[in-house]
C-alpha cells in the first residue's frame, strides 16, 4: 500500500518534467501540440488533476483502532486496591459513509479532469486562432510596406519637380497624409503581433524564431459540419462544460448520500481486560465493550436538507448546461457557414491585378492621385475584412470541435 502514493508522486514529477523539456517544432501541429503540453495553465490544471486523483485513496481510509486504559488505586480494610481496564476500540461507520466519500472523491476527481480538458480545449482554440493571425499580420505588414514604397516613391517624384502646379501640391499633401496612416497602421500591427508571439512564447516555452517559418496557410478547403454531429442529442456531447457539470451533480449526489449516512451513529467495540489486585489476591476478568451515540438530539436534518438543494442545483446547471451547449452549436454552425460563404465570395487574387491596373495608370498620368490612394485603401480593408472572416470561421470551427468533443483529434 506504501507504494502507491510513491508511484503517484513519481507520476506527477514526471509529468512536470516532461512539461517543462523544450519541445521540437517542426510544423504548425507540432507547436500546438506542444502547447497543449507546456502552456502553465494546462500545467497547473494537470497538477490539480494528480492531486485530486489522491482524494479517492483517502476516503478509502478506516479509522484506526483506538487503546483505551484506566488504572484506579486505593485501600480497603488497610489493603492496597489496584484495579485497571484496558479496551481495544474498533471504529465501526455505519449507513455507508465510507461509500458515500468515495463516490464523492471519485466525483471530485472526474470534475478536476473535466477542468483539466477544459484549459486544452481554450488553449488549442486560442493558440490555433494566434498561428492564422499572425500569419495575417505578416501579410499585412507586407502590404502595408509595399503601400509605403510606393507613396515613397511618388512623393520623391513629386519633390524632385522645382515647381508644382495646385493640384500636384495637393496630391503631394494628399500622399504624405496617407504614408502617416499608413506608418501608424504598421505600428498598430507591430504591437499586435508582439502580443501574439508573446502568448507562444508562453504557452510553448519556446522562442518565436523557431516558429516563425511554420505559420499555417490560408485555408482553401473548409469541412464539411454536419447540423446533428453523428445523431447526437444535447446529452450526448462531450464539452468539458458538459463534464464538468455531470462530474459536479455527481459529487452533489454523493454529498447528498454522505449527510444521510452521517445521521446514523459511529459505534465502537471491541475487547476489554480488568485486573484488579486486592492485598496479595489477583484477578482478571474479559469481556467486551461498546459505545453507541443516541441520536435524539442530532438528526443531520440540516446537512441533508442542505445536500438535498444542492443536488438540485446541480442537477438543474447540467440540464441548462445541455440546452445551452446545444443553443451555442447551432450558433457556432450558422456563424460557420456565414464566414466560410464571405470567405469564398472574396475574389481576392482579381482586386489585387485591378489594384496593381490603377498604379499603372496613375505612372502614366491617366487617374487622378487620390484613386490610388483609395485603391490602396480599399484594397487593404478588403484584405482585412476577408481575415477577419477567415478568423471568425475558424473559431466557430474549433468552437463546434469544442462541443462535440473532437478537439484533440483535429489537425490544424
């Protein structure tokens, strides 16, 4: 028995250990992966589990016996009197208390897994949502450079003429105004995609430069989500919100069965020797003793009534849990399929050729300066409005993974 909370600790320091190894990345899967593994709160939800796994083992635990002794010396008729009583008493628990804790043990246990999938499944979701964006952002930045270089470039024409007609001045004005949003656009992605790479950092242990070249592509082919995931009911999905309130009715349950089976009294028993010395006469007599609480003033009525409320709390959070796991998927699907449908309507490679069509004819002096400023413009925003459509359609995607409990099974 003396094995096992060594074989536990063993386990967890492993784990620790583990954890804590750098990890090698060689694709986008491998850096999720590893932050599955390495991010501190899965780490500290991971060390919660392996504790709360320990709680079944006590409730396994039986009173010790207990070593009752009572020595009583006098005199009778000018003898010395010397009489003892020793008693071995062996705790008896009655009305299933020792079940009861387990199950409810056992229960708490369940409940620190279920939080235990709960930090992956965020994790995965905020880690997969980070490596698209902040493919995004290079993107952006790209063109946001490219737009600067240009700007540069015209306003170097503009500047090497001695003297500029009202509307070139104008234009040049116009240009210098647009290369100042387009800097603090930048910047503005700058801090971004700090923020971004620090939350990698963080979550992997590991530095950004070995991830960089590993960003995922744009996704070109969306899955399929059925409406009804495999004929699932509301009760049948596996979210860890869905678990969480399961393993939460079970331990109220449990408590409910451990306040009844406390208003039946702990009795002891067990065997008891006296001794008694009488001037040179010895004795020595066995028998047996009990000790039995009455329960007259003491019911647990309290603690049951207690009990009883919170396994209806319980009971009804799972229930509503349910109904709003199955309301929240059908949210998720439709915002699914609406950004996949926006994501696919966006011809983005036709506005990049019209969009390099009017630079060429601004060079050639046949569209006005601020129509290359507004292609500019639109271009960007569009190229922002389809990100931001391809992040909203998967973070309902991994979302609907999420709900139907195929997270840890999906790739990126």
């Amino acid at each position: 028995m003396k094995s096992k909370p060594i074989l536990t600790a063993l386990i967890f320091f492993w784990a620790a250990a583990a954890a804590a190894e750098p990890c090698l990345v060689r694709s986008a899967q491998d850096i999720l992966d590893c932050a599955l593994r390495n991010h501190p709160e899965v780490v500290q939800s991971q060390a919660i589990q392996v504790r709360d796994a320990s709680l079944v083992r006590i409730a396994r635990q039986r009173p010790n016996p207990e070593l009752e002794s009572k020595v009583v010396s006098g005199s009778e008729a000018g003898n010395t009197v010397l009489n003892t009583e020793t008693s071995l008493l062996h705790t008896l628990e009655l009305g299933g208390k020792r079940k009861a804790r387990i199950r409810q043990a056992a229960a708490q246990g369940e409940l620190a897994a279920a939080s235990l999938s709960e930090s992956k499944e965020l994790v995965a979701l905020n880690t997969v949502l980070t490596l698209y964006r902040l493919r995004q952002i290079r993107s952006e930045q790209a063109y946001l450079q490219e737009s600067l270089t240009t700007f540069d470039r015209i306003l170097r024409q503009f500047r090497s003429r001695p003297v500029l007609p009202p509307e070139q001045a104008v234009s040049l004005s116009v240009f210098d105004l647009a290369k100042e949003e387009y800097s603090l656009r930048k910047k503005s992605l700058l801090e971004e995609e700090t923020e971004l790479k620090t939350f990698l950092e963080i979550a992997t242990g590991a530095p950004y430069s070995e991830m960089k070249g590993l960003l995922p592509k744009q996704k070109r082919s969306w899955p399929k989500i059925p409406s009804d995931p495999q004929d699932q009911v509301a009760s049948d999905f596996s979210s860890s919100e869905i678990k969480k309130a399961a393993a939460d009715l079970k331990r109220a349950e449990a408590g409910l069965s451990l306040a009844k089976s406390d208003a039946w009294p702990d009795f002891r028993l067990g065997p008891t020797v006296e001794t008694g010395t009488l001037g040179r006469n010895d004795s020595v007599t066995v028998g047996g003793t009990i000790s039995l609480p009455i329960p007259l003033l003491n019911l647990n009525r309290g603690e049951k009534a207690y009990a009883a409320l919170e396994r209806v709390r319980a009971s009804s959070h799972l229930e509503q849990t349910r109904k709003k796991t199955s309301l929240e998927r059908s949210k998720q699907l439709n915002r699914y399929r609406s950004a996949v449908k926006g994501v696919s309507q966006i011809r983005f490679q036709d506005l990049n050729e019209s969009h390099h069509e009017v630079e060429g004819f601004f060079g050639r002096g046949l569209v006005p300066s601020s129509l290359v400023i507004e292609s500019h413009r639109q271009f960007f925003e569009i190229s922002k409005i389809l990100h931001e459509q391809e992040l909203t359609a998967l973070d309902a995607l991994w979302r609907l993974y999420i709900i139907d409990g195929r997270v840890f099974e999906e790739k990126i």
